[in-house]
C-alpha cells in the first residue's frame, strides 16, 4: 500500500491519491435480483466506472455486464448465467457485476479515475462457468479431461486503453489452473480474489478478456465465457483531505476484537474503510453505505492493523487488534 | 416407391405363375420397370442397392450400421443407441437426402435425419445414390441419397416373421411383422421394439480404469402398417403408416462427469400414393403428411427444448414412353411446413414448390438422361438445376458412365428463424458436381467379377455457417464458406457359386476404398478455416470390405472397414479398424423357416471414437432368433 499513495503534509490538511472503490452496491438490488439490460437500463456506474450492458428483449439474453445479487452457486448450465461461485459480493456484500466476455469486456474508467492508475479488482468465476469447467457439460470440457491430467487453464486477462490505444502490457490471472504436475493442486478459483493492476499504469479503461485451454474449431471457446468481479479500485488523482481525529469520523468497536467489528460512521458523506497491516499491505476495501457497519475481519491472521476511513473531504485512522 | 412395387412383385412372385395367366401383371411389369428407371436411378453416378430379405449375411440392425459396413459412407456415430448421421463424399448430415416412399424424411427444423432411428426392417429395400441429384429429387440431394422403399409381397396369403435379438449392454430387439392379403390386395403389419442399457465400459488411458457409460438408456417402439391394393387393370393405391416413438438419455462425453439429459422424438407419417399404369404412360399421384415432435431437456441445467412440425407433401408426376427408346418425365411436387420450436419468435410456415422434367434415351448400348428442376420456396425462386447423365457399355467387359449436375440445399429452418442469429436472408447452398465412373465385369467359369473405379468433383459456394455476428454477443447463419470435394473411389466384387441348388458354396467378396479430399476454400477466423484444409469429420482415407461365405445352412461374414485419421473439432481424430463377425444357421421345414445367428461386433476389441468425447463400446454381442412362415396363394403355385 506504501506505493499506492502518497502522503503529502499540509498544515492542516494532506494530499493523497484518493481511492473509489465500485461495488455496485449503490443499485440496491434485492437478494437473487440482477439488472440484465431488460429493464432499458444498459450503463451501469458505480463509483468511478462505467459498465455497457446489452439485452436482447426477444430472447432474453445480455452481453457485457449485469449486476447481481443471484445466490445460486448450484444450478449448473447457462440458465444461471449471473451468478458468481461466491453466491456474493466481496466480504459478503450482497452485490458483484457479471461479465460475458466471449470477445473481451470493457470497463470506462469515468470521473476523477479516467487517465489514472487502477488499483485493482476483485475477481472470481461465474457460477455457470465454474460448475462447466468441474463437471463438463454437453460442450465443454471437465477441467483435467477423462484422467485429470489435461494441463487445462482458463485466463483472464487485463489491459488497457490509455488515449485510444490498447497496452501491450497486460495482468493475467488464472481463474483455474489444472497445470500442475501434481494434480491435488490444480484449482478452479471459488472466492473473490484480489488482483492488483496498478503494473498497468494510467488508463482510460480497462479490457478483460479470457481464453482456456478447451477450444473447438467450429465454436472456439467452449468454455462458458463469464467471470464476476467487485470491489474494483479506482485512483482519482491527488485531491486535498483534512487529517482529522478518528473520533469525529467514525469509531469502531468492539476492539480488540475476533472476528468481526462494527464500524459507526459519523459523517452523512460517502466513506470508504481501507484496511492495512503493519507492513502498509491492502488487506480489505469497502465502502460505507450504512451509519452501522458488520465489518467481517475472520480472514486476517492475528495481529494489529490500521482502519482508515476517508470521505471526500477528510481522512482517519486508527490501530485495530485482532486477538 | 410406387415405381419398384410391380417390380419388386414381379421378382418375388413371377417364379410361381404359370405364363399364360397374367399377361397384364407382366405387362405393367415391362412399363413399370421402365418408369422407375427416370426417377429411382441416377444414370450415370453410383447405386447401391439391398433387398432386407437378402441381408442375412450383414451384422447391421439398422440403416446407420448397413451403409456404414457396405458403402464406405461415413457415419458419425455419437455413441451406441445415439445419434447417427451420415456424410457422403465429403459433404454434411445436411447435404445427404432420406426419402421414405421417395418423400423426404429429414427434419426441415435441423436439416438432417438420425439414422439410428431407422430399423433396418422397416420397408423392404434400401438404396444408396452416391453424388448429386437435385434435378430429380430437390434440396439436399447433394452429397447422396439413401432411399427407403415399401414393397409389396402380392401372392402371400399369410406370413409371419418373428425376431428376437439379445445383446451386450442390456440390449434386445423384438421384432414381428404380419402380411396378409391376395392377388389384389396386400397388408403389411410390422412392430418394432429395441431398448438397452448401453452401459459399456470404455478405455479412458493406459493405466487407468476403464469407466462405465451411464444415462444411455434408450427404448425405441415403430408400427408400420403397409397396404397396397390393386384396383382393376390399371390402378393401384398404396397406404403406408408409421408411428414411432424414441425415448433416449443422453449420455455424458468422457470429459463429463454425469449427464441426465433426455431427448424424446415422436413420429407420424402417412402417406397415400395412386397410380395409374398403361403401356405408353403412366400417371401418379400421392400425399404424404409427416409430423414429428422433439422434446429435449436438461434437468441439470434447467432446460427444456421442445419443438415440431408438421408437413404436408404432395406430389404429381406424368411418365410417358415412347417403344422403351424415349421417356419424359413431369412432376409438379408441393409441400407445406409449419414448425414450433422454443428458439423460434414465431412459428414459421414455409411453402416450397417445384416443377420438374426429364428426359431419357436409350439405344442400343448406351443411355441419356437429362433433367431440369426449378423450385420456389415462400415466393424466392431457387437456382435452376439441371443434370446431365449418360451410360456407355462400349463392351459387354467394359462400361463408362458419367454425370454432371447442378445441386442446391434450402436452408433449414433453424438457419432461418432462430432466435437470435437465424437469416431469413440466406441463399440456398448450390454447386456442380461431376463424376465418371469406368467398370470391368467379366466372368470366369462360376465367377463373377467386377472392379470399377470413380472419380468425382463437386463445389458447393455459399456454404452456411453460423459465426460470430459483428458487434453481437451471439452467432448468426451466414452464406460464407466454399467447399471444394473431390475423391476416388475404387470398387472389386467377386461372386462364387458352385451350384444353382440351396446346397451350394457361395463366396461373396467386396472391397472398396474411397479417397475424398474435401477442403475449405474461404479462411475464416471464427469458426476457424483455413484455404485448402480438409473439412471436419471428413476422413481422407477410408475403406471397407466384406466376405461371405454360404454353404448349405450354413452363412460366415466377416466385414472390415478402415477409418482413416480425420480432423475433428478439438483436434485429429485417430484412425481405426473395426472388424464385425456374423454366424448364421438356419433350417426350415415346408412353409416354416428358423434362423439362429450371432453378431461379434468390434471383434478385435478397438479402442476408438467417431466423434470426439464419445466413446464407442468395445468387442460386443449379438444372439437373435428368427421364425417365418409363409403361406402362399395356392391358386398362384399352380
């Protein structure tokens, strides 16, 4: 995290490389609901990005993005299209964005984050795509074939565009790998993962594109071409902050604390709650929509930590203890 | 059809009549045999041709396993009990025709016909037209035609024909057919039932075990009803009804780890043909109404396809002769089709009518035969089509034949109005083709002889595939591929028979071998095609042979075919050898006949597939039992 912002001291105030997390849990959607395009509605923004979404009325069917709320980690096949694996969002938020991406997907950066650095973006499969590539169906193959030993994979990969042309440098991530020698460590990912793009430097957007190991000649991937992501984290530039007493922000209790931590936060402003370890690593990112928030932490080893929270206007921290 | 059952008659019943009797059954015969030269052959290209009652000495239990062990016709067998389609000289399921009666069998919703749906028994001969013949017998006929054909047994009194048949993977086959009737009139009644496990173990990898096949249970029921009825002189009409009813579970592919899919077909087809026969014309008429019903779901993934049609053909068609030196041909054929299917917006009605002529000559020791076919589908005029075919037997050891023809494919329905991606703008696929064949018969003392040699050549343009719509998350049916095929294929046959009584040795050998280059003419990305790269599913080697050996009771067969390496979807496709043994023993006591035999199929026990991630079963079984009786008019015996 020591490389993603800059402490810059003022008298009163401090310059930072303002952060915006998207987690598309500004739509509000109802749990199982998701926003396909159907309801007209084909641009979907949240934070500093933006999101195309086509639907095509006579079939149903949508190509793009959709944002969901879908829970159903079970139903296999292309009926459950919308779903992530996680039957979730980041941190057992409600909301995540769908991408089908059989020709790449594009994410606008908008705002204060357009021509700046991407963080980075959490990242898992599809629920359709993840139960394909365990089991096979009709088209695709089960990853690792009849014996196991295929060396399969499917990849996910990251670009960007910066003034209208596409980046030769590129992220990838294997959202599952059957390459390795020894089987038991092949894996298909089933939980947000982050991954951090700042290696891509400034962009106006972002394209995400995948290919596998599983190809036809006749349908080309076969596959099913989704993948989910939330929390995506956008830099807005450097913007003017007050460094302010935790206390008139927000506060946190209980602390120390095990598992989890409920985050009141003092101010109507939007807020975002980032936290670090000792080393200045990004352990977790979330915004605030509530006064209350259930901070769940059961996923960080034992130790000290630094809560910061930072609206539009001011920023805070504080140590936190996890026993 | 209509045009082989005075013939077929003939052949069956001749032998009992005394001479004087029916002069005007022989009569007809004469004009009848004629009339079905026009439209039942293709002069010039290559017919095959099997009378059901002949194929004892074939371990085939269906239309997809008699061609693809007799012709060298590549069939794409997704698996025992699943689907079967076939690719003839290099073309698609789509580009080949199956005519029941001479009415099309094949699903206008998908453009092709499952041959394992198809019991071997069904009508009494099936035929093979080898290259294209669109000018005759319309859209489609552009790699092939597989021809099915009823024929009626006037003269029995009574019959019965009962056969069951147990197999490896829990398969049995019951089958009963009935035939009853006079000089005038003949019935038909035949039931079939098959159903099997079809639980086979297959090899996965050296060193791992073999995995059992499941969900491939499959029970298949038709009931066919033939009627024929001689009315007068010069008229005959004929009823044919088949109902069939197929319930299949879809197996998984060997890189899927369960399935519990489900295709249901339902079937019904009626037909109606009247014929009028004289000595210089023949007049014909017949309806055929088909509908058929297609129910797929996948519980797994909470899917449920259904779709249906319904057809409704009639045909028109005028024969005249002129002294068995000159025939023509006109027919006037429509036919209607309306079709549901979930994937549509609406519920499509196509109305497709053609108008044909032919003209055949024949003197002396060669033949001519010229056709010309125009068809207009929902108001568009199709490419005119003619067809040009001649015989040459410039010795009686030395024939030469040759045809050229302009062949055309409507697209199917699904091509058309599936949602989304169907092209109501698409054009019919269209090509020529040619083809020369020279042959060799001759004879030494009790053997026959006979090589031949074939070589062909056929383009078709705006070859349909479906590919990524620009700008669009889906495919759509575009007119944007060329497929350049040509091949060889060389034939030998040997025929022995020691005597002309029962008791005979007979040894009846076949060989062939067929290379067929079928390329791509047009690259495309997606799917991906390269200029000059030999089309899927098509190997470029294959070939097959078969040797049988008869003496008294007593029948041997052994069938070989070789399946060159092809290119599949994934990757190549390895070639294979299947071997297929036949035993058969039978006796009979006056009218009543029995027959044993055993089938060993895939006898050396090969590992293979015909299709990628379905695999086949290895060395299996086949035990059956057959009983006929057969009663004939005593008035025609003396």
């Amino acid at each position: 995290m020591k490389k993603l912002f800059t402490f810059l001291l003022t008298l009163s105030s401090l310059l930072v490389i303002a952060q915006t997390t998207s987690d598309f849990e500004n739509y509000g959607i109802p749990v199982d609901s998701v926003l396909n395009g159907s309801d007209g509605v084909h641009n979907f923004n949240s934070g500093n990005i933006s999101l195309f979404n086509e639907y095509f009325p006579s079939w149903g069917g949508w190509g793009g993005w959709v944002i969901s709320a879908s829970t159903d980690i079970s139903t296999a096949g292309y009926t459950n299209d919308f779903s992530s694996i996680t039957g979730g969002g980041v941190d057992n938020s409600l909301t995540y964005a769908v991408a089908y991406a059989p020709y790449g997907s594009i994410i606008k950066l908008e705002n204060d984050a357009q021509g700046e650095i991407v963080n980075g973006v959490y990242v898992t499969n599809g629920t359709y795509a993840f139960l394909s590539m365990t089991d096979g169906d009709g088209f695709a193959k089960k990853f690792g074939g009849a014996t196991g030993d295929d060396e399969d994979y499917f990849l996910l990969t990251i670009k960007k565009y910066l003034g209208g042309t596409i980046s030769s440098d590129s992220v990838n991530f294997y959202l599952a790998d059957y390459r390795f020698a020894d089987n038991s460590q092949d894996y298909i990912v089933d939980e947000w993962t982050w991954v951090d793009l700042t290696s891509l430097g400034q962009a106006d957007s972002l394209e995400f594109s995948l290919s596998s190991t599983d190809n036809s000649s006749n349908y080309g991937m076969n596959t099913p071409a989704y993948f989910a992501i939330d929390n995506v984290i956008t830099s807005d530039g450097l913007v003017a902050v007050e460094n302010v007493e935790p206390k008139s922000l927000f506060e946190i209790y209980p602390n120390p604390t095990t598992d989890f931590l409920i985050l009141k936060k003092l101010e109507q402003e939007r807020a975002e709650v980032s936290i670090f370890d000792m080393t200045g690593r990004l352990m977790s990112n979330n915004s605030l929509n509530n006064f209350k928030n259930e901070i769940n932490i059961h996923n960080l080893a034992k130790g000290t930590y630094l809560v910061k929270v930072q609206t539009e206007t001011k920023v805070a921290s504080q140590l936190l203890i996890k026993q | 059809m209509n045009k082989i059952i005075l013939s077929t008659f003939c052949i069956c019943i001749f032998p009992f009549f005394s001479f004087g009797q029916l002069d005007t059954i022989h009569a007809l015969r004469e004009v009848e045999i004629s009339a079905k030269k026009i439209r039942k052959q293709s002069l010039g290209a290559q017919n095959q041709k099997w009378k059901i009652k002949d194929l004892a000495k074939i371990a085939a239990q269906n239309i997809s396993e008699l061609i693809s062990s007799e012709s060298g016709i590549f069939i794409k067998s997704y698996g025992s009990g699943s689907l079967a389609t076939s690719s003839i000289r290099g073309g698609s399921a789509g580009h080949n025709l199956v005519l029941w009666n001479g009415f099309s069998l094949q699903s206008p919703i998908l453009g092709l016909l499952d041959l394992s749906l198809l019991p071997l028994n069904s009508v009494e001969e099936i035929s093979l037209q080898k290259g294209g013949n669109s000018a005759i017998l319309g859209s489609g006929a552009i790699g092939g035609v597989i021809g099915m054909d009823s024929q009626p047994s006037f003269g029995i009194h009574r019959s019965l024909d009962v056969k069951s048949t147990i197999g490896s993977f829990g398969n049995y086959n019951q089958e009963l057919k009935i035939g009853y009737g006079g000089l005038r009139i003949y019935g038909v009644t035949k039931v079939f039932h098959q159903q099997g496990e079809n639980n086979f173990k297959y090899f996965v990898a050296p060193g791992f075990p073999k995995r059992q096949q499941t969900n491939a249970e499959v029970s298949q029921l038709n009931v066919i009803q033939d009627f024929y009825w001689k009315m007068g002189q010069n008229n005959q009409v004929d009823f044919h009804i088949w109902q069939q009813f197929s319930n299949r579970n879809i197996p998984p592919t060997n890189v899927q780890t369960k399935s519990i899919a489900n295709q249901i077909d339902r079937s019904t087809r009626l037909m109606v043909d009247w014929k009028n026969i004289n000595e210089t014309y023949v007049i014909q008429g017949k309806v055929g109404f088909f509908k058929e019903r297609l129910d797929y779901r996948d519980n797994a993934i909470s899917l449920i396809s259904l779709s249906d049609f319904s057809t409704l053909t009639s045909e028109f068609n005028v024969q005249k002769f002129w002294k068995n030196k000159h025939k023509i041909l006109g027919a006037i054929t429509h036919s209607l089709t309306m079709a549901n299917n979930d994937g549509y917006t609406e519920s499509p009605i196509e109305n497709r009518s053609a108008i044909q002529l032919s003209y055949f000559f024949q003197k002396n020791n060669y033949k001519f035969q010229t056709s010309i076919r125009q068809e207009l589908v929902d108001g568009n005029l199709i490419p005119l089509v003619p067809s040009l075919g001649f015989d040459y037997s410039i010795f009686s050891w030395f024939k030469f034949q040759g045809k050229v023809s302009r062949n055309y494919r409507i697209p199917t329905l699904n091509d058309r109005f599936w949602n989304s991606g169907g092209n109501k703008n698409l054009k019919p696929e269209s090509g020529w083709s040619e083809e020369a064949t020279i042959s060799n018969p001759f004879t030494i003392g009790k053997s026959n002889f006979e090589f031949s040699i074939t070589a062909f050549n056929r383009n078709i343009d705006n070859w349909i595939l479906w590919a990524p719509a620009q700008g669009q998350p889906f495919w759509s049916a575009f007119n944007v591929s060329k497929v350049w095929s040509r091949g060889l294929e060389p034939r030998f046959s040997f025929f022995y028979k020691s005597k002309t009584t029962e008791n005979s040795l007979a040894i009846d050998v076949k060989i062939g071998y067929d290379f067929i280059k079928s390329t791509n003419e047009v690259a495309m990305e997606l799917p991906r095609r390269e200029v000059g790269e030999q089309i899927i599913y098509v190997p470029l080697h294959q070939a097959f042979g078969r040797a049988t050996l008869s003496w008294k009771n007593i029948v041997l067969s052994y069938q070989h075919s070789f399946t060159g390496k092809a290119r599949g979807q994934f990757g190549d496709i390895n070639s294979y050898h299947i071997g297929n043994i036949r035993m058969q023993y039978f006796t009979g006591w006056k009218k009543y006949k029995s027959t044993i035999f055993l089938n060993i199929k895939n006898s050396w026990n090969v590992n293979y597939i015909v299709v990628e991630r379905r695999p086949m079963p290895g060395t299996h079984f086949q035990l059956g039992i057959k009983f006929s009786f057969n009663n004939f008019l005593n008035t025609i015996k003396t």
